[in-house]
C-alpha cells in the first residue's frame, strides 16, 4: 500500500492551517489563526526570539490588552523555546486589536510554534490552558434578514 499524501507527525493530533516549507536549508512553519473576520498569518523561523506583528515589536504593541493576549503563547512556551525562533506576524481583517486581530494572532502564534516545535507537551499545554488557541471559534456573525434592521429584530405588536 503506497502512503500518499500522509505526512509523519510527532503530534497526537494535526494542527490545522499550518504549513511547513523548508527556505534555504531552515525550516519554516507558516500558521494562520481566524477570529471572525480577522486573519492572521504568523512565519515562524529560525532566529534569536524576535516577535513582530505587522511590523512592531509585540512587546512595544500600544494596547495592553491586545498585547496581552498576543503574548499567552509566548509566555507559557517559555524563553527557552522562544530564544530560538523569529516570528513575523501579518494581520488584516476584523475591525481592531482589541478582539478579533489579537485573538487570531494568538491563535497562529500558538498553532506555529506547536508545528515547527513538534512538541506533543506544548500542544497539550496550550489545549488544557485554553483549547481555543489551535482549535479556533467558528462563531461568526449571523446575517440581516430582509425587512428588518438587525438579525434578530421583529417589529412591535400592541395587544391591547
């Protein structure tokens, strides 16, 4: 029986949206993470524990709350991990840092250092801490419906 398509794994389970690419003799994790209508796409590679999103160093990123949340992984990976690894983070999408953007950075940074770690503890880690960070929410918004204003709305009735 030919094996096509099967890929070895180190892992108890797959990690979803995740590719791997070896660059000029390194290998390179390329993770996506999605909170609603954000997209987030972290490069994971070989470095010095450099952590940038769009750009800007995640340790200097304005917003605390934001900053916390893209940081979780990170800090329960711990420095030791993070010493060895560059991450280039790239987000767009879903109307600002406060929930959506830094919540699927989150999710990419976790799912990329899980798959360019191979590291069944890390992902157990991350699955017990809080399973959202590989797993994702695949809550979205429900639509409008025709005739009324919102997705829920119904026009008033008077009983009486």
């Amino acid at each position: 029986m030919s094996e096509q398509g099967s890929v070895s794994s180190a892992l108890p389970r797959s990690v979803p949206n995740v590719t791997v690419q070896e660059v000029a003799g390194a290998r390179v994790v390329i993770a996506v993470g999605k909170k609603k209508t954000a997209i987030a796409k972290a490069i994971v590679r070989p470095g010095i524990g450099r952590v940038r999103v769009n750009g800007v160093p995640v340790e200097i990123w304005p917003i605390e709350m934001a900053r916390i949340r893209m940081m979780e992984p990170l800090l329960l990976a711990g420095k030791e991990l993070m010493g060895k690894v560059d991450i280039d983070v790239t987000v767009r999408g879903g109307g600002g840092f406060m929930g959506g953007q830094a919540t699927a950075v989150r999710i990419a940074i976790a799912r990329g250092l899980v798959e360019y770690f191979q590291n069944p503890k890390l992902l157990e880690l991350y699955m017990v801490y809080d399973s959202s960070m590989i797993k994702g929410d695949p809550r979205r918004t429900e639509p409008k419906k025709p005739g009324l204003k919102h997705a829920r709305s119904k026009k008033q009735k008077a009983y009486r």
